[in-house]
C-alpha cells in the first residue's frame, strides 16, 4: 500500500499585468471622495500590508463604475480558464506528464462560479482523458487548497495497483471582487488581495522526471475550527460582487491558538518545532505572519518565503500557500530528511496544517 504521496511538483502563474503598490493606492483613492485625513490613514494601510507588487486581470477602468456581481462572474470563468491552463501545462512539461496521464483533478476557488464548473473546462481545453474523476472545492478561502491536497494524498494513497496522479489547481481573481467603498474591511482587502493560480502534482513518485524539482511526502494533516468566531472573518455575496469581513481581532485569536494547534500536529508524528526546517505559512498579511513568527518562536529565515511571497504577490487567497511552498523548494533547497509544516488560516476561524517530509 502507499504510504506517503508525493507532491512530486508545484507550479505558478499570474496574469501579466503588474502593478507596484502605490500604484493600486493612487487608483483607490483617485475614485473616492475623502478628505486628506483620511487618504493619508487609507495610505497608512496599504504602506503597513506587505504588500510590494500585485498582478491583477482588471485595470483602472474597470472600478470607474461599481460593476454587479453577475458583470463580475462573467468576467472569472473566460479569465480562470486561461491562467489555469497555463498553470498546469507548464506544471505538466516540468515535471514530464502530459495531460491525459492524470487521474484526478482537484479546482480549488472562492473567487467566481459557473456550471459547468471550470473543472468540466479545463478538462476539455487539455483534453484530459473521459474517466477523469473531479472535485471542485469552492468557497473555502485561503485554506482551501489544504482540503484540496488532503484528498490528492488520499486517493492517491488508495489506489494499491498502480502510482496514481492526482493533479490540485488552485485560481483566486480576487481583484474582481475589490470594492471601491472607504470602510474599514474594503480598505484592507483593497490593500491585500490579489490574482494568481498555482498547481501541485500529487504521486508516489514512481515515474519522476530525473532531476525534476520533486517536492516533498506529505505524512499528517490537521484542522481545527473555532466556531464561536464565524463572524470575524467571511466573504459574503452582495449584488456588487464579494465584500470581505476581516475583524482585527483576527490575529489575535490566531496567535492564542496557532502554537497549540502546531504543537498538535507535530506530536502526533514524534516531531517538535525545533526539528522543522521549513515553514510554509500563509501570508494573509504581514501582521499574522509576525504573529505565528512570534507564537512558534522561529527565525526570520524561517518566515521570509511568506514575506517574499506577500511583497512580490499579494494575498491571492488559496493559491497563495503553493507559491511559498514553490519558493522554498527553488530557494531554500531542502535536503532529504529535512521537515516541513504548512499552515494556512481562513474563514471559520479555520487553522490548516500539514506536515510533509523531504
């Protein structure tokens, strides 16, 4: 039986349009009418996020007047498709798999819907084969893509004949969603939340390519769930798109419950945070990766792929979480041996986590 999947590569992509933050600010604020009190507290927000560069699919023109929800929706399924198919072809090619070698596709977003769904399109643009088995996770925000992996890892490990792939797709246009309001939840949102898509390819590792940049095992996963905070953190349908509820008190009941939580998990495996090299933490802004940095007591090395990934990036909800994975694989170079924790923090209050092993 297989024990231990693989995640055997991961791959991003953004749309092409790049803007550095104080362009975002500029175009935020040339829409509003506030006073210059305010527009230097708006500033203050977006100079404190992380936050160097975004790439978004919309541009300036697009805000000029509030578009609806369905104006909005019917701009994500055309723009998902395309970054998607990008993401997995060149996920595909670095790897040595083409498309019809996959199993299972998991389409992870929060960001737009249609039916058929973008799984059902994906599948047809790549010509997948007709027995492929899908799953759309939907609706989970930044998390999302820790679900997404759970099932890779568990189909792939219940297939005892043969070295199943399972393929995980993660596409957040968040921009589409960016409200041109001033109060206090749009601001931050405005100031955070960006596009991008990234995929992982889940295996035994049978078939690897040599020399392929092999990620790591995934070998324990938790969740934990606080119900009594559903409240301080969503994202709720209006009929101007998706308004973000993001309390501040967030990263406070984050960090009374982030090193329990960690401690957990590595228990459960014989391991402890001072054997763990690599940390995968979800940047959903600077302020709440200070705060694990602080809670878990680790080094700035440890938390600067978060960082690099916020500042080049954005918040591109759940995607984000595979491109710090992506770029500890490409900078920091694990060794085998070497352990790893992802953890990603969403709506519910939810805490994900995984551990994987090189």
């Amino acid at each position: 039986m297989i024990n231990n999947p693989r995640i055997l590569t991961v791959s991003t992509a953004v749309p092409p349009s790049r803007y550095p933050q104080e362009d975002i600010l500029d175009a935020f604020l040339a829409i509003q009418q506030v006073n210059d009190r305010r527009a230097r507290a708006i500033g203050t927000i977006f100079e404190r996020a992380g936050v160097g560069f975004r790439h978004l699919i919309v541009d300036d023109d697009f805000f000029c007047e509030n578009k609806t929800t369905q104006q909005r929706n019917d701009r994500y399924l055309p723009e998902a498709i395309a970054l998607g198919e990008r993401t997995i072809r060149q996920g595909l090619d670095s790897a040595g798999y083409t498309p019809d070698n996959i199993d299972d596709l998991i389409v992870v977003s929060c960001t737009g819907f249609s039916i058929p769904g973008l799984d059902l399109h994906l599948a047809g643009r790549l010509k997948m084969r007709p027995d492929l088995r899908r799953t759309c996770v939907l609706g989970m925000g930044c998390y999302g893509a820790f679900p997404a992996l759970n099932r890779a890892r568990d189909v792939v490990r219940a297939d005892r004949d043969r070295d199943r792939l399972a393929l995980v797709l993660s596409v957040e246009l968040c921009s589409l969603h960016l409200q041109s309001d001033v109060c206090a939840e749009s601001v931050v949102s405005s100031a955070l939340f960006s596009d991008g898509a990234a995929m992982a390819l889940i295996g035994t590792g049978l078939g690897e390519v040599p020399g392929a940049n092999i990620g790591p095992q995934i070998i324990g996963a938790a969740t934990f769930c606080d119900y009594a905070t559903l409240d301080h953190m969503a994202f709720t349908v209006t009929d101007h798109g998706f308004r973000m509820i993001l309390s501040s008190y967030v990263p406070d009941i984050l960090s009374s419950q982030i090193a329990a939580f960690v401690e957990q998990l590595l228990d459960d495996h014989d391991l402890t945070i001072a054997r763990v090299r690599c940390w995968a933490i979800h940047p959903g802004s600077t302020k709440i990766v200070d705060y694990v940095q602080r809670e878990l007591g680790l080094t700035d090395g440890q938390v600067e792929a978060s960082h690099q990934v916020l500042h080049e990036y954005g918040n591109m909800s759940s995607a984000t979480i595979l491109f710090v994975l992506e770029r500890i694989m490409r900078c920091e170079q694990p060794e085998p041996g070497d352990y790893g924790v992802l953890l990603a923090f969403g709506p519910g209050l939810t805490i994900e986590g995984l551990v994987v092993r090189w």
